[in-house]
C-alpha cells in the first residue's frame, strides 16, 4: 500500500474522484488499508475508539468475529431515494448470524442532507443510513446478507471534529426516530437507543501510534499500519501529543552560548541560542546560589533545566 505508481485505490476502482481532498480517497486509503488486515488486528481496535452520540459508551462488538466483509459504496433503495453509505463491513460470527457495521465518511465536509419534516421521507443523510440497518426490507437488498441474522448493528459517522458534533448526530437520530417510531420492525423507546457513533480520524492516528501496533520485524502488517499512519498524518487528521522528556547533556540538544556580562551588584546577563532544535525561543531566569531555572514560554509550555555554571567575569 505504498503510494505511488501501481497502487489504485479502492476509490479508482468505484469509479470515485481522486483528488487529493477527496473524501473517497480518505475513506479508500484508511478502511481499504483495514481490510488488509484481519479483525483481531486493526479494525477491532478501531471500532472501539467509537462512542455513542449520547451515553459517550465505546462500541463494542458483543461476539466473536470470525470473518469479515468489507462492500465499499454499496447502494440501497431508502424509500424514493437511493442511498450509498461509503463502506458496509460485515462481521461474521457462528450460527449464521453477523453484525453490520455501516460507515459514513467526511473529510472537509458536513452531511450530504438534512433533516426535512416538510416531508413523510426520511430526509437527513445519516438517518437514511440508519433505515439501511434497521429496516430488514432494505437490509436484504444486498445479496451479501442473504441468509443472515442481524445480531447487532451500528452507524459509524467518521469525520475530521475535534469534538463531537452532538447537534448534527442529535439531528439524524431525531428524524430517524420520529420518521420510524411506527414501523414493525423499528421499535426504540427513545432515541438514546438509536445505534449512532461517532469516530474522528485523528483517533485512528492517535490509536496507531500510541499502542504499539509495530512489531520489532518488518512486515506486511507493520507497512499497512504505517501506510494509515502517514495517510493522516499528511492530511492533517492527527494530534499533537507532547514532546519527548529532554536530556540537556545529550549532544542532540547541545548549544551554543554567547555571553553578554553587564554588572549590576551582583547581578549579571547572559543570551543563549539553540544551535539544534530550536531556532530563537527567548526566555527569562532567575539565579539562586548559582542554579539557573529557565521557562521557555511560548512554543512549549514549559521546560526546567538546572546547572552550575562556571563564571568567569
């Protein structure tokens, strides 16, 4: 899954748009990537990063998976429109039965349509896909469930929110829950039962690089894992987690002084530039007994570095 020449996407192949802000790109690269990988060793994780958009609860796959299915852009009759969520991941267990897992991808956009009560159709984007697996008549438009039971199932609404965007997730399940109260085969009480979550992108980086998903040998695995990592770290969808401790005797962090003595009392001044990491952070300290304490304020938070100085006026 290197880029580069002799990879197509599985967003080439659907005949979707490729540009590089593309959100079927994204969705290509990332859950194309998991469906490289068996269940126990990615996407599982992933799907646990989810939460409900009211409890805030983790998803979680109640049985054993023992197979998986992944239908990029499948297509499905949702009363007079169609609808096509951007992946379908079906999770075999025994006994026939499976768990349906539908994701809705965004990358520099919000839903495709909104809740309209002007109208008795399900209007809002998220909340037709919620009909696609909820309402069985629809469910069985696709030949790759045939024959199965629907032992759970849930709406994963990906997107790149630094939180959760409850009023738009609120809004699809209202429509939803209104629009369907009704029908045999829905029956919620409220809409806290409604199976929508959320997953931001920056949590799939976050998950990958804080978890220890690399082995110690270099591996198909490690290069798939690696590909999603620098697929969202290129576009952005990744947090900033903090520097590594700093070791001032290290020669990585080594410096260059240059002193400017001006004596008052007892008191003197001294300037010191950065020679490695940094190019001009400017700071403050104070000397007590000869320990010196610096505060570097403005690019990191803080930074404590003590030392007894030889001085020489």
């Amino acid at each position: 899954m290197e880029a580069g020449a002799g990879r197509m996407t599985f967003s080439e192949i659907h005949s979707k748009p490729t540009t590089i802000d593309s959100e079927d790109l994204l969705t290509s690269d990332i859950f194309g990537c998991c469906s490289f990988l068996s269940y126990p060793e990615l996407l599982e994780h992933v799907l646990r990063e989810a939460v409900h958009f009211g409890s805030r609860d983790n998803l979680c796959v109640p049985e054993t998976v023992l197979s998986e299915e992944y239908l990029f852009w499948p297509k499905f009759r949702t009363g007079r429109s169609q609808t096509e969520p951007d992946v379908l991941i079906i999770l075999r267990h025994s006994g026939n039965r499976c768990t349906l897992v539908l994701i809705e991808a965004k990358f520099n956009y919000e839903k495709s349509s909104e809740a309209d009560y002007t109208v008795e159709d399900v209007t809002d984007q998220l909340a037709r896909e919620l009909m696609i697996i909820e309402n069985r008549e629809i469910c069985s438009q696709n030949p790759a469930l045939e024959g199965f039971e629907i032992a759970s199932k849930y709406l994963i609404y990906v997107t790149a929110h630094d939180v959760i965007p409850e009023k738009a997730l609120k809004d699809s399940s209202n429509e939803f829950f209104e629009k369907t109260m009704n029908h045999g085969s829905i029956c919620y009480r409220d809409i806290a039962e409604v199976p929508l979550y959320w997953l931001p992108w920056w949590k799939i980086e976050q998950l990958i690089s804080r978890n220890g998903f690399f082995g110690h040998e270099e591996g198909a695995k490690n290069r798939i894992v690696k590909h999603i990592r620098e697929v969202l770290r290129a576009k952005r969808l990744c947090r900033f987690y903090g520097l590594n401790p700093f070791d001032f005797n290290s020669i990585a962090y080594s410096y260059l002084s240059i002193a400017k003595v001006r004596l008052e009392s007892d008191m003197y001044a001294k300037s010191y530039t950065f020679d490695t990491m940094f190019s001009k952070i400017p700071y403050g300290y104070l000397i007590l007994d000869k320990e010196k304490r610096y505060y570097f304020g403005l690019v990191i938070p803080k930074i404590v570095s003590h030392y007894q100085p030889e001085e020489k006026i």
